[in-house]
C-alpha cells in the first residue's frame, strides 16, 4: 500500500469516526436531552401564543418532578402519539377546587392556597367543566395539566390526572 493511500485510508477513518460520534451525540440529546418543539394551537396563549418554538428540556425531570407553574409537554391521554403542551397546576397529594373563576388547592395538610396565576390574562374565565364538584385528591404519580386559555383548552378538566409517564419534559421558550 503506497504512503498516499495509507493516508487517505486514515483520513476516511477519522471521518467515519468522528460522523459517527455525532451522530450517536445527536441520538443522545435528541432522545434524553433536548427536544425542538412548537405549539401547535391557542391552548396556552398568551404565555405560548400558536406557532412559538420551545424547547423541551427532558433532563430536568431526571432530577425533580414536576411543579406546579411548570409548563410541560405530555402525551395527550385520548390520541395516540399526539403530543400537547400544558401547565401543572394540581401534583400528587393535591386537591383541586374549581370555584368562582379561580383555582385553589387543598393541601396533604388542609391547608387552601389559592393558585397565584399572574401568568393568566386579566380576563379569562376558569370553569371545572368535567372535575366533579367534590375533588378525590390527586393520585401517585400523577398530575392535573391545564392550558393557560382556558376556554380553548382540552385539558385535565377533560381527560383527568396524566400519569407521569405521559410528561416527556419541561418546555423552554425559545423567545
């Protein structure tokens, strides 16, 4: 084998190597990292108005749960593979009250809080829609989503407590 081939020989091995660390890099974050995403629809306008791009950080969970005020990615619960962006405003142990156009929580302990949504439109309307009048405390592992425009949102008023296996991650916005 002559010195030029010996060369290019080596050159296209460190070209393949190094295509397919990037390759396996780019797998890795895609799946466990970071996810490119964008909302499709009015659900959480105006903190995510349609056709924002955000990021999903899937890390985050990995290290703590979800929080109530977190916007999240989840699977949808009723549509297959459909992915759909909510805030958390119920996590397990919660009770949620749906009264006079406001949200409050009972706590494990009794204690009622009252969601600080500041995040909310001064003139949305918050109904219970599908929750019963008299809230069962939110299971094991699981959390009560709603979009911030809550008369264009088909949410856990709907559908009740996603598992957290259904959450993929945590979006950022990328505006």
């Amino acid at each position: 084998m002559s010195t030029r081939t010996a060369a290019i020989s080596s050159y296209l091995g460190k070209v393949a190597l190094i295509t397919i660390q990037v390759v396996i890099a780019v797998f890795f974050m895609r799946f466990f990292v970071l996810e490119l995403g964008r909302v499709e629809g009015l659900s959480m306008d105006p903190a995510l108005p349609d056709d924002t791009l955000f990021l999903v950080n899937r890390v985050s969970l990995y290290f703590k749960p979800p929080a109530v005020g977190d916007i999240v990615q989840l699977y949808h619960p009723n549509r297959k593979n459909a992915l759909i962006v909510k805030r958390i405003i119920g996590v397990p142990g919660d009770t949620l009250i749906i009264q006079s156009n406001s949200i409050s929580v009972k706590k494990e302990t009794g204690e009622l809080i009252a969601l600080d949504e500041t995040y909310l439109d001064e003139f949305t309307v918050t109904r219970a829609r599908g929750m019963k009048s008299h809230p069962d405390v939110i299971p094991p592992n699981h959390y009560v989503v709603i979009g911030d425009n809550r008369e264009n949102s088909i949410d856990s008023r709907d559908f009740g407590p996603v598992h957290r296996n259904r959450i993929t991650g945590v979006v950022v916005p990328l505006n």
